[in-house]
C-alpha cells in the first residue's frame, strides 16, 4: 500500500512486465535464430535481438531507481542480492563445464571404439587429420595478456570506489571497457582467418562453442561495465552502496578465469603438432 509505514528491510517487488517481455523476447530471438540458421529472413531474430535489448534497457532503469533514489537496497536486501550473484557465476560455472567436458571427452578418447561414427571423424588423433589449429602463442596470448590486464583495471576501479576516488573508479571502468571491446575484435578477427569451420567435423563445433560462448560473455560483461561506466560519470555508487558495480566485477573476473582455462586447454594443449601460422 502506498504510503504505509515500513518496518523491516526487505524489499517487496512491485509487478513488473519486464520478466515477462523478457521471456516472449528470448523466445521470438530463438525461433528466428533457428529460421535464419536454415536459410530464412534474419528480421524475426532482429526483432528478438532488439526485444532483449528493450527488456535489459527498461528493467535496467527500474533497478536503478530502486537502488539509488527509493531505498530499496537496504543491507539486507544487498546480502541476498550477492547470494544470488553467487549462485548466477556457479550455473555459468556448469554451462562452461557442459563444453570442457564435451571437449575433452573427444579430445582425450578421439578412438574410442564405443563410438564408432566419433573414429570416423577424427581418424582416431586429436586434433583431426587435416585441421590446420590456431597458433596458441599469435591473437590467443594477446587476448590472454588483455583480459588479464582487464582484471587488474577492474580491481583498480573497484578498490578507487572503496577509498572514495571517483576519478580512479571511472578512468578503471573506462579501461577495462576499452579491454573488453580490443578482446571482442581480435576474436572476430581470429575467427575470420580460421583454417576451419564450424560445421563438418567435431574439432571445429566443441573449439567455436566453447571459445564462442566465452566471447558472448565478454560481450555481455562489457555491456555490464559500460552500464556501471554511465552510472560512476552521473555519481552513482558509494564505497558503501555499489553492488551494482560489484556483481559486475565478479561477472568480468569469472569470464577471466574461464579464459585461462580455454587458452591452455583448446588453444595450447589441443593445437597439437600441426598447429596453423594464424
């Protein structure tokens, strides 16, 4: 009830459409994903893209305004909130197990005799006969040493924010962006100047599904900073009350983690002796 007297600290939801234009959004992006991935019109993707996009934009603000100008985000509330931030990296935590194991699972036994359509395709090697792998030591190490580097800005911007810095905090920000966006351009390229694709083969549907899904969390945790990026410049977040921030510092220096895993294990350990010049 408007206007009635609060005593406790938790935060009761108003309704929202957001979860649910949300979901109609998702699923519109599916369907055309699948539409356009055999051939047909790419618009009814756009309109899901551009859904998702509205949904992120509006539920985004609403969040905001809870947090900064109506005191939503009491201590208690921000508590839960980091359970739940927690328990989101531990799910990405098992969607990227899903790849590693798919990976190693072909990797480690490329003959195994149980699967005999799985002999055909790597001709009992790993990597297969003819896959010409990246260079691990070429764009792989650049954008290792990038995201590294991204991790200590972050840190830089978030340990600014607690000693009441806003110019460390939003130049950190502003770094680690600019990290994200060099990452995200020099996989586009590196996926360009592939020896192989996707279809065809199981080396080049594991290598673009797991390197693949890491770039879109890239994507993603950029968009996240740039948010946060916005809000430092128009004087949002205090040493005291910034889990925004927060959450999206743990999201970056998950998606770091995932990549130094990918880096040694798809790029250095499984380029094999027949690594490209790429």
């Amino acid at each position: 009830m408007a206007g009635a007297k609060v005593n406790h600290q938790y935060h009761l939801v108003e309704p929202s459409p957001w979860p649910a234009v949300g979901a109609m959004s998702a699923f519109v992006l599916a369907i055309g994903a699948v539409v356009y991935f055999h051939g047909g019109t790419p618009w009814v993707m756009i309109i899901g893209i551009l859904g998702v996009l509205y949904t992120m934009v509006v539920w985004w603000r609403d969040i905001i305004m809870e947090a900064e100008y109506q005191g939503h985000h009491t201590p208690v509330v921000q508590l839960h909130m980091r359970y739940g931030m927690i328990l989101f990296i531990a799910s990405e935590v098992m969607f990227f197990v899903a790849w590693f194991w798919a990976y190693f699972d072909v990797s480690l036994f490329p003959g195994e005799s149980a699967q005999v359509a799985r002999s055909a395709l790597t001709g009992g090697e790993w990597p297969p006969k003819g896959i010409s792998t990246f260079n691990p030591w070429d764009i792989p190490l650049i954008n290792t040493l990038i995201l590294l580097t991204s991790g200590t800005t972050v840190t830089w911007a978030h340990h600014a924010l607690r000693h009441g810095d806003r110019k460390g905090l939003i130049w950190g920000l502003a770094c680690t962006v600019a990290l994200g966006v060099i990452f995200t351009l020099l996989q586009a390229y590196e996926y360009a100047q592939a020896a192989f694709g996707f279809a065809g083969h199981i080396y080049g549907a594991t290598f673009f599904m797991a390197t693949g899904f890491h770039g879109v969390h890239v994507i993603v945790g950029t968009i996240f900073l740039t948010v946060c990026l916005v809000r430092a410049i128009k004087g949002h977040f205090t040493k005291d009350h910034h889990f925004g921030f927060e959450a999206a510092a743990w999201y970056w220096h998950f998606v770091d983690v995932v990549w130094l895993f990918l880096f040694s294990a798809i790029y250095v350990w499984g380029a094999g002796a027949n690594a490209g010049v790429h």
